[in-house]
C-alpha cells in the first residue's frame, strides 16, 4: 500500500483543527480525518486563556475570535454576600500579547481554523470518515478508516490522535486511561437573561463559592452560560426541564426565575490522564489524552497547548532529521504539566467553590491585596506558568 507523505489527524475539533493549522503553517500536508457529517456546533467550552490566545495569534485566529467573542479583561470570586475578590489580567500584561480572556464558543474557533485551513495548500479534511483502528511500523502508520459502512486501510507518516474523549485511537493502541468520574453531573444554562443587571459589581467570567450550590456565571455574546454541580438523586429527565433551570438560575439571582432558558448541557465529568502520550508514530492531544473538570477553563486550552507544543515538534522532524528526544519531550512536559497542573488545579478550584477549604476566602483576598502573589497567581490561573513550567522540562 503506498504511504501518502502526510500527517493524519483524527477528530476536527479545537485540538485536531489547532495541530493541523499548525503543521500547514510549517509546511506539512495534512489530512484531516472527521467522523462528523461537519464540524460540531455543540456549546461546549467558551474561555479562551492569554496564552492560548498568543498561540491562535500565530495561526491568524485570534483577531477572529475575538471579533465574534467578548473580551473579559477581568473574573472574580463571589460567594451569595457579593465579591470576595477580583482580578485584571492586565496586572500579568508583560508576559502576555493578550491579557485578558475571550468568552467565545469553541465551534466558532473551529469554523474559523478550517475556512482558513481550506485556502492553504497542503489542507484536506475528509468528513464522515472514522478512524476505527491504528497500527504501525518503522517507517508508518496505517490507519482503518470507517466510511459510510465500508471500510478502507491508508497509510502516513504519523498520526496526531486528536478524536476526543471517547478517542478510538487511543483504545485501538491499548493506552490506559485512569482515573475517576465525580458523582455529580455537571449542567450548564445559557440563558439571554442580564445577570449584570441582578447582580452587584459582576464581571463576565464570575465563580461563586458555596457549600450548597456553587456554581459559576459565564458571559459570551448575547448569553450568559451558567453551571451548576446536580446530584445523583435528580433525573436526567427533570434536571433538563426548563421550570428546573429557572428555579435553578432563581437561587444565583432570584430575578432571573422567569427567564427564557436558550439552552441545556447535562455531562458527565471525569478527571482522567493517559498514561502516555506518544507511543511511535501515534500521538494523543486533548481530551483524547486527558479530562478535566470545566473549574478553570483548562480543557480545550490545556488541549490546544498540546497541539501546538507536539505540531512544533513534528514539523521539526518533518523538515528536518527526526529526533526522538525530540518527540519524547512532548510526553514528558505535556504529562506531566497536565498531572501536575491541569489535574490539581481543576480539582483544587471544584474543591474551593465548595468551600472545602475553609480559609478560601480569607486566602483569595490575602492574594488580590499582594501586589507580588496576585501577579503569580494570575500567571497561574491565565495557564502561563504551567507553559513556563513545561518548558523548562
Ligand atoms: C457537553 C460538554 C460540555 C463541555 N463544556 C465545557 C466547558 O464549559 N468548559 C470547558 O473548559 N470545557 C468544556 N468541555 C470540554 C471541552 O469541550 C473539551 O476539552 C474540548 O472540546 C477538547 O477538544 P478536542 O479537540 O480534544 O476534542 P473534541 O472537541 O471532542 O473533538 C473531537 C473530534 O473528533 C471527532 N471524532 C471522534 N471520534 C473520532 C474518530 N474515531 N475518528 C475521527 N474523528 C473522530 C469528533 O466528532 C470531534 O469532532 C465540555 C465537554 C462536553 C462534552
């Protein structure tokens, strides 16, 4: 079978979009493999972090994006007494082009990644074409591809597995995927109802602390995105009513009782790592190699920072003679930072909103009030140190 001189990856989404646009950009010809009919236009993840943004700037998306998103310079903890403290990204505007958040969904980030992608040379995308296994050899990897009811077996250079949580090329290579699923399903709100208008002092990007009910209240245009933890005891059925999710909306600001609910996402939360990240030829990014709770907005642009720091590499190795150090560095710093950071953290700010720990408060104010903790925790929380952290590994 000839070996077509390309890179696969599977899944259109942020992640596999993100890899491809940045392999075009090094010049090395993609191809695209989507089990979807068309991209997602799910409502997914809607926070896009300074350095994430630095990133699709290099891609030409970012000005994009920021035309159809909204620019949040600022977030804030809250708990039902109002603002326990606030913070500007422009305190952290040295280490970043862009110090501030863009609220945006992510199916406008992929729209934008692909029209792009299709005017370069060197871009196919092939829809409604399932990875559904994956082998390889020293110098290939073939992959069986499910289309339509037939199957079809095509080879490449490498394979970048970017096919979300569920990912097949991760099962079809046996790598381990631990970890635990929480309890409590995760239900996110989208409602035009104005919280700025019920709530004193708010800011798009605002997370409320409480033992009962924490939850956090997302602007992105036209919409605020609220999600609240829901236990067990609720039925799927009942949880997605609408007269739930105003009574719901009613509890974060009793003016929004009556309000029009635009949309409903129940989920499933887990917090997971693959065990490794490359093994050959085949490489796994995003939620395909990891999840993580949404408290932070780490996923997609923990995602995304894999893409880009993996598509560096390979396009290195494509131009240039591969070296496997080389390729071995992505698994050490993308791991790691993903064990270490992304995972910690996620479940460190579930365990906060909760009020878990109890000196939270205390704490958060102690650290918007110091010039020098409150610049190092921005560092943190924009993802920026575990980028500086990662290279430094
Ligand atoms: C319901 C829901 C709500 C979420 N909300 C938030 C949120 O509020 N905040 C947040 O930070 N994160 C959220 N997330 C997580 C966030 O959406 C992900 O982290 C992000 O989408 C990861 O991007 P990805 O490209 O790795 O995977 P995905 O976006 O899942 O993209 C994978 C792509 O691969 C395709 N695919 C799947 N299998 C195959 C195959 N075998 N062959 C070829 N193609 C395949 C899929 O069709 C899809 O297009 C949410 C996730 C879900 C499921």
């Amino acid at each position: 079978m000839a070996i077509e001189e390309r890179v696969f990856v599977a899944g259109a989404g942020p992640v596999g979009l993100a890899a491809a646009a940045n392999l075009v950009r090094n010049g090395v010809p993609v191809t695209v493999f989507e089990a979807g009919d068309a991209l997602s236009e799910e409502s997914r993840a809607s926070t896009f972090h300074p350095p994430t943004l630095d990133m699709l700037d290099d891609l030409g998306a970012a000005e994009p994006l920021m035309a159809h998103g909204l620019i949040a310079p600022r977030f804030q903890y809250r708990s039902r007494d109002g603002v326990i403290a606030t913070f500007d990204f422009s305190t952290i505007a040295d280490a970043t082009r862009h110090p501030f958040r863009v609220q945006s969904e992510q199916f406008k980030l992929t729209r934008i990644l692909h029209e792009a992608l299709l005017r370069k040379q060197g871009y196919r995308i092939e829809f409604g074409c399932r990875v559904a296994g994956v082998e390889q050899d020293g110098g290939a990897v073939h992959v069986t591809l499910e289309r339509n009811g037939s199957t079809q077996r095509r080879s490449g250079r490498w394979l970048v597995g970017a096919d979300g949580a569920r990912s097949e090329v991760r099962h079809a290579l046996g790598f381990e995927f631990s970890g635990f699923t929480w309890p409590e399903r995760f239900l996110v709100i989208s409602t035009p109802f104005d919280f700025r208008n019920a709530l004193e002092d708010l800011v798009s990007v605002s997370y409320v602390a409480d033992p009962m009910r924490w939850h956090f209240l997302l602007e992105i245009p036209g919409l605020w995105r609220v999600m609240f933890p829901l236990t067990e005891t609720i039925s799927d059925d009942e949880a997605t009513s609408p007269t739930f999710a105003q009574a719901l909306l009613a509890e974060a600001a009793p003016a929004a009782a009556r309000c029009e609910i635009a949309h409903l996402t129940l989920y499933k939360v887990h917090q997971r790592v693959a065990k490794s990240f490359r093994r050959g030829r085949v490489f796994l990014a995003g939620d395909a190699a990891h999840l993580n709770n949404p408290l932070g907005g780490m996923g997609m642009n923990g995602g995304i920072h894999d893409a880009i720091n993996l598509t560096n590499r390979l396009a290195e190795a494509w131009n240039d003679t591969p070296s496997e150090r080389e390729l071995d560095s992505y698994e050490r710093q993308r791991r790691q930072i993903t064990v270490e950071y992304i995972e910690k953290q996620s479940i460190q700010n579930k365990r906060n909103l909760e009020c878990r720990n109890i000196d939270f408060a205390a704490e958060l104010r102690r650290t918007a009030a110091d010039p020098r903790r409150n610049y190092d925790y921005l560092l943190r929380v924009s993802m920026i140190a575990s980028l500086r952290r990662a290279a430094a590994l």
